[in-house]
C-alpha cells in the first residue's frame, strides 16, 4: 500500500516523464553515501567479502569513494530539472515559468528539511550537539551558512546550498540547450569550473588553506549539473534505444571502476595542486556519471533489472529523506561507543544491524508523513475550500522557515539564562 501510494504521486513529474530506472538510480546514489558514512563511523578497514572458489572482494574502494553518491544526485538533479523545460513549449513569459520553477522547488525539498531542522534543534537542546544561534539557523533555513565558511549542521547538508545554487541559475541556462548550443554549455561550464580552482589553488598556496574548501561549493561542482543537462538534451534529441542504453550503462560503470582504481592507486597525482590530472579529473567523471544516467534513462532490460526492480524504486523514493537522516543516527551510535574491540568487519555488521533499522523507519515516515502531503500539495495546488497551507504553500514555508529562526533565538536566550542562574 505504501509503496505503490508513494509511487503514484512520485510519477505526477512537471515533465510527464517518469522512469523507474531513474529512480533506481537515486537509490544508488543513496546507499553509496550511506555506505561511506557507515564505513566512516566503523573507522574504516578492508571490508573483505568472502566469494566462492576461494575468492575475496574488499569494498574498501567502494565505500571510500562514497562521496562519488553525491556527485551522481547532481548529475541527475541536472537531468530531471531540465526535462521540463525541454520537452513543454514556453507558458507564459520567462519570469513567469522561472517563478514556478522556483515555488516547485521549495515545496519539494523544504518540508522535509526544514521539519529536520526542528528535530535537530531539539535534540541539541539535550545535548545532542552545540546549539545553534538564531544566524546559524538563519543560514540553514536559507541555505547560506556556506557563504561565509559556516560548517553544516550535519555533515551531509554541504549538498544543499549547492544544489540550491544549480536551481538559481538553471533557468538561465536552459535557452542554451533549446538553442541546441550544447556545446557552448559544455566548455564554458568546464572552463569556468577550471579556472575556479586555479583561483583556489593560488589563493591556498598564497597563505589561506582554507579558501580549498570552496572546491564544495556549486562553481567547484558545476560539471555534474552541466553533464545532467547534457545528457537531457541528448536523450531527448538522441533518443537512445534499450540496447544502447544498456551499453552506455555498462560503459559508465567500466569507467568508473577503473576511475576508482586508478584515484586510490595514484592519490597524490589527482590531489596534487600543481598537477594538470587534478584539473581534468573531475570533468571526467562527471562525464562518466552524465553517460551512466543517460544509459539508465533509456531502460533496457539490464538497466530495468538492476535499476527498475521494486527494492531500488522503493529506495529511490525515500532517498531524500534518507539522505537527511542517516548521519543522525549514524551519530548518536558513534557517540555510544559500541563498537570497541571488534574487528573492522564485525564494527560494520554490528553498525549495520542496529542503526539500518530506525533509519528506514524515520525515512519512511518522512516521506510519508512530511514529503507526501506537500507533494500533493504540488502536483494538484489547493482549491478554495483547501486549507490555508495547500493554497499557499511557499508562504507556509516561509513561516516555518522564519519560526526556526525564532525558536533558535529563543533556544539560546533560555539557555544563557538558566547558565547565569547556575
């Protein structure tokens, strides 16, 4: 009941294209996430599995490449965003269709995140973690607490402030592609990304280290958009059949092992500032991520086995709310320490039986509770006998935005008074 309710509204896209293999694909991208951060809280090790014939595999690659995961969202948050304005003639003026896309957008991602934001607030009222201050929250609530080097109230929301960057510009970038200069969009995009970290670099080396981190922000990460763009143009304009698809697939997950490979293998090469291989390292694999969700979209029988099948679908729904949610769990585990004197692979499995658990659970009814209503809210609006909220969606945000900041403010005042009355 639950899975086919979530899939009914999941498949109501601006675009009218809805693929399963494409939601498996944001399940790859999830669990290779959850898989490095695992990894992390079990401090890491070879992660042997035995096969048969006396064989072994270490996922050790895999899982420290887990980050890789994110880089596959951007990609198809540029493949998905751009479908709609590629496949339906222009309605209205371009004000008009980028303010839609806009409140589209909010309704989407902020419920979710916003209701994360609440939870964590509370916990850190319990000592969960460092209060946040009203401006840190303010930061959060809009997604600019990267603007000035603020770190993330979790980890994982490095992602965010950059995604939300790609959605400012995307409609501004969109007459390139329906202008077929798909190859204008394709150099200057790299070409601005390169001379980006050349800046960085000189910056970093000058005596300001810390100007490196700017490589996470959206000019550091903008090739993966670019490369999701692209391959929305192509599929579109190409049309790719199952067995091509099937073979670009095959191809991309080629690639990105040997990318993989030769990354761990040759670290300081890529990692070296001087070195003309750290430049053209990461358009490389953004191109091999764009080709992977290009075969992906075109669903041939192997795309549609290893991507399309019920449990990734299902993955693939929840992964927002599963990206937002791990790394709590996963957080409060570590601070437990409950994993002393176990062997790295034991550390893992232990790990994993006892937080895979509530984070499905707390994913599940995040969708579920907090993403649904408003996705319903989004592809059928609110009739005049609805609600205030359903008839004014953004607005409701924006409220709940502008009370997270309150309560944060509220949080700390209370705190610094029963600290003096200490």
């Amino acid at each position: 009941m639950f899975f086919q309710k979530s899939l009914e509204i999941e498949r109501q896209t601006t675009s009218g294209l809805y693929l399963d293999t494409l939601t498996g694909v944001r399940a790859v991208a999830v669990l290779w996430t959850l898989l490095l951060h695992m990894w992390g809280i079990t401090r890491g090790g070879e992660l042997v599995v035995p096969l048969p014939l006396g064989l072994d595999f270490s996922i050790q690659t895999l899982a420290a490449s887990g980050e890789w995961g994110v880089r596959i969202f951007f990609v198809l948050s540029g493949f998905l965003l751009s479908l709609p304005y590629l496949t339906k003639p222009a309605m209205g003026t371009f004000w008009q269709r980028t303010r839609r896309f806009y409140e589209r957008r909010a309704v989407r991602i902020l419920p979710a995140y916003y209701a994360l934001l609440l939870v964590m607030l509370y916990l850190c009222l319990f000592g969960y973690g460092p209060l946040p201050s009203a401006s840190y929250m303010l930061g959060h609530v809009l997604f600019i607490n990267s603007w000035w080097a603020e770190p993330p109230i979790r980890g994982v929301f490095w992602s965010l402030p950059v995604e939300v960057c790609f959605y400012l510009v995307l409609p501004f970038l969109i007459p390139l592609l329906q202008a077929r200069r798909w190859g204008w969009l394709l150099v200057g995009s790299f070409l601005l990304a390169f001379l980006f970290r050349v800046v960085l670099r000189h910056y970093a080396l000058a005596g300001h280290p810390r100007l490196w981190e700017l490589a996470f922000s959206f000019l550091g990460q903008m090739e993966y958009f670019m490369a999701g763009m692209l391959a929305a143009h192509w599929h579109l304009h190409r049309k790719p059949n199952g067995r091509a698809g099937d073979a670009m697939l095959v191809t991309a997950v080629a690639l990105t092992a040997l990318e993989l490979q030769w990354f761990f293998k040759h670290p300081e090469k890529i990692m070296a500032w001087f070195g003309p291989i750290h430049y053209a390292f990461t358009p490389l694999i953004a191109l091999t991520l764009g080709l992977f969700v290009l075969g992906a979209a075109a669903g041939g029988s192997l795309a549609r086995w290893l991507l399309g099948n019920r449990a990734m679908v299902f993955l693939g729904t929840i992964s927002f709310s599963l990206y937002l949610w791990h790394t709590v769990f996963m957080d409060a585990f570590e601070h437990a320490r409950l994993l002393e004197g176990l062997t790295s692979w034991n550390r893992f499995v232990v790990a994993s039986l006892y937080l895979l658990p509530p984070i499905f659970l707390a994913s599940m009814a995040s969708y579920w509770l907090v993403e649904t209503p408003f996705l319903r809210i989004r592809h059928h609006g609110g009739g005049q006998d609805a609600g205030w909220i359903a008839r004014y969606p953004v607005r409701a945000l924006a409220w709940a935005g502008a009370g997270l900041v309150v309560l944060a403010a509220l949080a700390n005042l209370a705190y610094g008074i029963n600290h003096v009355g200490s």
